[in-house]
C-alpha cells in the first residue's frame, strides 16, 4: 500500500512540477513579447520628437545661420587662395 501512495505522490509532484515550467515559460515568453512592444514605443516616440525639433523654426534659422556662416568661410578662403 505504501508503495502505491508513494508512487502516486511522485506522480502528483511530477504533474505539478511540469505545470510549473509551463506557467514559467508562459509568463516569460510574454515579458519577452512586452519587453519589445516597450521598446518599439520609446523608438516610436523618440522619432517623433526628433522629427519635431529637427523641423522646428529654432532649428531650420540655425542651421541657415550657419551654412551662411561656412559659405562666407568658405568664399574668403578662396579668395585668399586665388591672389
């Protein structure tokens, strides 16, 4: 009798242990799904913010500011080179 008892308790931990690894890598597969969703939303959102300051009149003046900049550079160096 204590054999049959025993046998079904190890039969009852193997179950048990078996749903457990189940459950463990559900749960990871799915922090592993979530983990990617988070980062496809700071990618989202960071694209987002940085087409709107790259396209702001703060950024468009400066960058005008500073090709005229580098042309007018650019214009002198030659024609120092030249004479």
């Amino acid at each position: 009798m204590r054999l049959y008892l025993a046998a079904a308790v190890l039969l009852l931990a193997l179950v048990a242990y078996t749903e457990a690894q189940d459950d463990f890598a559900e749960r990871f597969s799915n922090f592993g799904d979530q983990l990617t969703e988070f980062g496809k939303n700071v990618a989202e959102k960071a694209k987002t913010h940085y087409d709107t300051i790259s396209t702001s009149e703060f950024a468009v003046s400066t960058r005008n500011w500073f090709t005229e900049q580098f042309q007018k550079i650019k214009t002198k160096v030659n024609e120092m080179a030249s004479q």
